[in-house]
C-alpha cells in the first residue's frame, strides 16, 4: 500500500510529487500540489474543465493517473500567463465576458490556447468542434466562440508587427 | 475508486509477464478514457492496471502503401489523424477516429482500447472491419493472430483470455480502386454515442465492384461484419441501384434493441441509409462515379 514518487515538469518548472496508485492527475495538481484553477466538473472526461496539456497535447486530467505524469510536461492554466502578462486567449475572455461562475474557464482557456497554438486562424466550425468536449452552463458558448476568434486576431496582428 | 497496483513495464515481455501474473486481477491501461471510468463507477475491480503504453511494440505506428499499417493497440485517435500516410491511405479509419469523444478524449483514447472494450457501439470497429483489419495478440506462451470481426463475442467482452495482451492491429494496403468510409447516426454533432454506425470499403475496376465489405455498429451484440452486402455489389456496376441493394441487405443482417438511442426499426432504418452513404463516399474516394 505505498505511495508512487512521480517526477514531472509543470509549467515549465521541475516538479514531485506522492500520490496513490488511484489519483488521478486531477487529484494531483488541485489535492497534493493545491494547484488550484484546475477544476473538477463530471469527474469521467465529458465536461473538460479539468483540461490541461501533457507533452503538448490537451487531455483531460480526471482520465490521467497521477503516475502517469512522470518523465511528463504538463500544463496548467497557472502556466498560461507568462511574466505577469495574461495571454491573448486570457485577456479575449476578459474584454468578451466569456465567463460567468468561471468553473469551466480554465479548462475552456488551456484548450482554445492549444487550438491557436495549431492553428492560428481557425474558422467558427473549427472552434466549436475543437471545443466540443469543454462544457458551459452560463453563456450558451457564443461569447466564448468569439473571444476565442477575437484572441486569434490579436495573436495574428501581435504576429505581424 | 478502489485501491490500485499501478505497473509500468518498458518491455514487451515485461508486459506478458505482469499479465501471467496477475491474470484476471490485471487490466491494462492505454487511454484510460473507458477504464478509469468504468473502475470509478465500480464496473471494474481489477486491483492491478498495467500501464501499456511504455511498451514499444504497442506504441508503434508505422504505415506505408507496400506494407499497409501497423498500429500499436495503444497509440491515442490524435496520433493516427496526424500521420500523413494514415490519412492518405485510410481515410475510412480517419473517420472513425477522428469522431470519438472531443478533442481531449482523442488525445488519451486508442483504438486497441475501444477494440478491448468491445462495445457494440464502438466507431472504429465496423471501419476496422471493413478494412480487413487483424489482432496480434501476445502472451508470456505465444502469439496468435485474429480478424478484427472475430475479436468481440458480446457486450463487453472479447477472444483474449486474461494472460493475453492486445500488441497491435494489421490492415493490409489498399490495392489500387480501393475506398472506404465510415459514417453513424447521432443526433447532436458531437460528443455523442452511435445510434448506429457503417463503416465500408470497395475495390473497384472499369466500373465494377470487384471486393466490398461492409461492418456494423450499435445494431447487434457486437459489431457485426455483413457479409451479405459485400456479396450483393460484388461483380455490380457502380451503381445506385447495386449501393440500394447492400443497404437492404445490411437493413436484414441487423439485430437491433431499441433503448434510449432509438428503436430497433429506427435503427433498421439507419443501417439501410448509411451503409449506403458510407459506400458513395468510399466511391467517390476510389476515384469511380455512380450510375
């Protein structure tokens, strides 16, 4: 009945951590590591507010064992601002009001971050099949689709100049 | 969720030997997207998970239009959609793919691991099917090679015995006038479960069907091969008429429920017209043109 020792890199930065066999990494980062902004909504991979990206792919975290974080690079929406600056997915929400109780918000930033990051001027049909496994129950997703398109231009024009 | 043994084996054979230990107290883990669930719901008890994806053999994905695919039965939906030749070459299982769960599920699921859980309603299975798809299936005694529609025996459950690991699926090239397609029925666009599902492939010559197979999903105990509508378009023109007559006979071969998804004559219904849709896309994919 012992604990795993799982090594990892969140946000950049070396990190470990105890964990039982059966945390997830959901568990992990919010229970063990208090890294909080990770949310836990349905707790079986329909809901995506606990979003987050592992070796450069978006996954749900609540279907990730904690152990299966070790060797890996995780990021957290802690990990999106960078230098005190929020990023253009982060400021879009703000100036949109693409939130309102803000459970799924995390989830919604990391995973339209790691669409522009593909794709960097991605069409309403793409955001919206792209953001299908993040779940709303305030804002019926039109401000969140166009704070995401409105964070795509501001990357383009901070591209171009 | 109960208490675990979380085992990460780097080899193959490390792998065979955690499974003849533990036999039927082991389940191995690709994607987790099903099992975790199934474990936190009390639907699995298994005390020891056996993480498969430090395993080279099941990680691999290699593909190329001699030697056809050969995909590692944990390799996640994101992997096989981002490899050009997979797309180039098997368009029908890229449908299938790219359809399960949302963007997050593809990048956790594998197609062994919807291939395992062996739900009638699974969408790469009838695209597996139609691809003439096989299962190497590896224990610390031996190998065995399986086709893809032998591998499910019912809701849930599949051929391996509990000391077998699933190392990878084979799917032969596709020759020259091939096409294949995948398309199901749901009623939102995404995020959903098959109502039903058809997943086809043809060969075609100077406007002929020379081969075609067509599988089910979510109208049977397990996804079903329909062997009678690949024999109705074989020698056919490429024809409306011919792509009628495989529809209706996959309408026959169903054995649908009717739950909360639909009714069985709904999903009768459903069988007819994508097995005919599936098969104008696979059409238009092998370069031929209907009559």
């Amino acid at each position: 009945m012992s604990s795993i020792h799982v090594q990892t890199t969140i946000n950049g930065d070396a990190a470990e951590f105890l964990c039982e066999p059966r945390q997830s990494l959901l568990e992990a980062l919010r229970d063990i590591l208090r890294l909080t902004g990770t949310k836990e909504g349905c707790n079986d991979g329909n809901c995506g507010a606990c979003t987050v990206e592992m070796d450069g792919r978006i996954v749900p975290a609540c279907l990730v064992l904690g152990a299966e974080a070790e060797g890996a690079e995780i990021l957290t929406v802690e990990g999106i601002a960078r230098g005190g600056a929020l990023d253009a997915v982060q400021r879009a929400f703000l100036e949109g009001a693409a939130l309102q109780c803000g459970v799924c918000t995390p989830g919604f930033i990391v995973a339209a971050k790691a669409l522009l990051d593909l794709n960097a001027d991605p069409t309403e049909a793409e955001i919206r099949l792209w953001l299908a496994n993040n779940l709303c129950r305030c804002t019926g997703y039109d401000k969140i689709v166009r704070s995401v398109q409105a964070a795509a231009a501001n990357r383009r024009e901070e591209a171009a100049t | 969720m109960h208490w675990i043994e979380y085992l990460r084996p780097s080899t193959l054979d490390e792998c065979l030997d955690a499974f003849a230990e533990h036999g039927a107290n082991a389940r191995g883990l690709a994607g987790g997207t099903d099992l975790l669930v199934q474990m936190r719901a009390g639907r699995r008890t298994n005390a020891v998970v056996i993480d498969l994806k430090a395993v080279p053999e099941l990680n691999e994905l290699s593909c190329d239009s001699a030697s056809g695919l050969t995909l590692g039965a944990a390799v996640p939906c994101y992997r096989i959609y981002g490899d050009r030749a997979v797309c180039e070459l098997y368009p029908g299982l890229i449908d299938s793919v790219s359809m399960i769960g949302g963007t997050q599920i593809q990048g956790r699921a594998s197609v062994g691991g919807n291939l395992c859980n062996a739900s009638p309603s699974a969408d790469v299975i009838p695209a597996l099917i139609a691809l003439r798809a096989t299962c190497l299936i590896a224990s610390a005694d031996g190998r065995r090679t399986v086709p893809v529609e032998d591998f499910c025996t019912a809701p849930g459950r599949n051929v391996m015995r509990h000391s077998e690991v699933l190392v990878s699926l084979h799917l032969p090239p596709p020759g020259p006038g091939s096409g294949a397609a995948y398309l199901r029925f749901i009623p939102r666009n995404e995020m959903d479960i098959a109502v039903a599902g058809a997943g086809v492939s043809v060969v075609l010559d100077g406007g002929t069907f020379t081969a075609a197979r067509v599988g089910l999903a979510a109208v049977a105990p397990t996804p079903l091969l329909v062997r009678e509508a690949g024999e109705a378009l074989c020698g056919c023109r490429v024809s409306r008429a011919a792509l009628e007559a495989a529809g209706e006979a996959a309408r026959a071969a169903a054995s649908p429920i009717s739950d909360m998804r639909g009714t069985a004559e709904y999903r009768r219904n459903l069988c007819a017209v994508l097995t005919r849709r599936a098969l104008e896309t696979a059409v238009n994919r092998a370069g031929g043109v209907l009559d």
